[in-house]
C-alpha cells in the first residue's frame, strides 16, 4: 500500500506555512519543506523560511540543513525527503509536503532521473565559465541545437534554467523537453495548491517584502556576504530576495530601485510557481480562505473514501 501524502504548493506569499501547520495540528501530521532556499541555515529573512515560532507549532523538516556556500541537487533534495516521509509514516503520522519549488515537489512524487549531481555540478560550473567568455546568447544559440523545444519556452537571459537544460541533457543525453511526468506516483498523495485574486497576491508580495526590509534583510545579505565570503556566484545567493542586493552593492540600482526589484521578480515568480503547479497531475487550486472546505476534502481523502477523487472535482 503506497504511503499516504499532503502537497501544498502555490506562489510566494499566498498562506502555504499557515495551512500546512493548521493541516498537521488537525490531522497529526509533521512538515516537510519543499523550498529550495529555506534549506540554507542564515538564509532567514529573505526566504521567508518558517519563524521558530511557527515551527514550535509543528514539526518541520528540511530547513536550515545545508551551509549557504554550498551547492544541493534536485537528487539530493529528493533522497533526504524520501527518508523523512518514511520515518513520519513509520510512526504513525501524516507527512505534509509544502512550499513552492514545483521541481523539488515534482521529482519527489515521480521517478525523474535526471543524473547525478556531481556531474552536473562539472557541467554548470564549465558553461558559467562559458558565459562569462562568450555571453549570453552563444549559450542560449548552443541550447537552441540540442533542445529546441526547451530554447522556446527558456529566455536567453534566463542563464540559470539555460543551463540546466543543457546540464540535463549532457548528463542523460535526452533533451530536457523530452522528460515527462509520470502520472502513476511512488506516493498515494493529494495535491492541494493555493491561489487568491491576482490582485490581492501582488499586494502580499508588495507587502512581504517591505517587511522583509523592516525585519533586516539588507543587514542579512551584507552579514553573508561579508562573513560567509558569498557572492553573485553562489547558488543560494541567486535567490530573489538575494541576487537583486549584488547590483545595489556595486553603485548600478538605488535603494528604492533595489525594493521595487525584488517586488517586481517576486511577483513574475509567482506567476511561474501557478503555471508549474497547475500542470501537476490531480493538483487542486484553493483560495486559502476556503479552509473548511480544504480540511474536508483532506479528510475524505485520508479515510481512504473511493468517491474522494471524484469529490475533489466538486
């Protein structure tokens, strides 16, 4: 019998936290992060990670795990998780699966192999290297021959997804486009992703983020930078959030330009994280407000009801 799973996933700043604790408190359940920079200890403000205050009120897993110099796979995100769900199962709780990294969450429920991380590791760092030696678009004229269907659908100065389709397709030789999602899951899991009026998410993000500032994120980035010797280079500090500060630092945007930045990347972020969410198999859209009706259909799905996925649907 394939192990039971909550997913919650959706944009920055919609209430995923929220739920996923209410979610545990109601149905015994622990946490399970699937965001890929609350992983890095010191990365507080700017990944709006969980408060302690929040984690008290559950158990959470998979945050402030990797040192903010290091790199983390997909591959490696998916072997530690994998661990974790089976111990909360083991012993008798529910494993919850939230945040908004639609890869991470992806590859945990299907098979996706997508090669070993030391290898692409090489492969990144030699075509970062190629970038700063031939540019941009000498990279992106490189991906357009092998993938030209992930070309269409990548910016040519997206240099950070560019890449990873290239380092997916020298370390597997298939092209990136040609990896499907399986719809038969290792996991018996219910995928709820959270969504509210466009224009009710963008003032969140606005007002997030100008909160972020209020709780000390420009001194959290220079302490990184200046302590932990990060730069532009590092893979947590191409964040948003983070990798706006390195041009604001070096004279090119103003203070005001560097907030309205961060607002602007969040929001266009937010429209990605739908798109990717809405794409999943069996996933279900809510208005975090409609908590009641969350909490049933959870219910229903829990108790094993053969109606649930036909009731999901209602």
């Amino acid at each position: 019998m394939k192990t039971k799973v909550i997913c919650i996933g959706g944009p920055t700043g919609v209430g995923k936290t929220a739920l996923a604790i209410e979610l545990a408190n109601k149905f015994n359940g622990e946490i399970i992060s699937c965001d890929s920079i609350a992983i890095y200890k010191e990365l507080d403000i700017g990944s709006a990670k969980p408060t302690r205050e929040e984690q008290q009120l559950a158990k959470h897993y998979m945050i402030d795990i990797i040192e903010p110099y290091k790199e983390f796979s997909v591959a490696e995100y998916c072997g530690l998780a994998e661990k974790y769900i089976k111990d909360i199962a083991s012993r008798g709780k529910l494993p919850i699966i939230v945040g908004g990294t639609g890869l991470y969450m992806k590859c945990l429920l299907f098979d996706m192999s997508l090669g070993g991380s030391e290898k692409l590791n090489n492969i990144r760092e030699k075509y970062k290297k190629f970038i700063a030696e031939n540019g941009n678009e000498k990279l992106f004229q490189y991906l357009e021959q092998i993938d030209p269907q992930s070309a269409k659908e990548i910016h040519p100065n997206d240099t950070k997804k560019v890449i990873r389709a290239i380092e997916i397709f020298e370390a597997t030789g298939k092209p990136k486009s040609t990896y499907k999602t399986e719809t038969e899951s290792k996991y018996d899991y219910y995928l709820i992703y959270l969504n509210t009026d466009r224009k009710v998410l963008y003032q969140r993000i606005d007002k997030r983020v100008d909160k972020m500032f209020e709780l000390g994120l420009e001194d959290e980035v220079k302490n990184l930078v200046k302590n932990r010797n990060l730069t532009r280079e590092n893979q947590s500090m191409q964040a948003i959030g983070y990798k706006e500060f390195f041009d604001y630092f070096d004279g090119k945007i103003d203070h005001t330009q560097l907030v309205e930045l961060i607002k602007q990347n969040s929001r266009h972020y937010a429209k990605r994280q739908l798109t990717w969410f809405k794409k999943m198999p069996n996933a279900q859209q809510f208005d975090y407000e409609n908590k009641d009706t969350i909490i049933d259909k959870v219910k229903m799905f829990l108790e094993g009801d053969n109606l649930w996925k036909k009731l999901l649907l209602q």
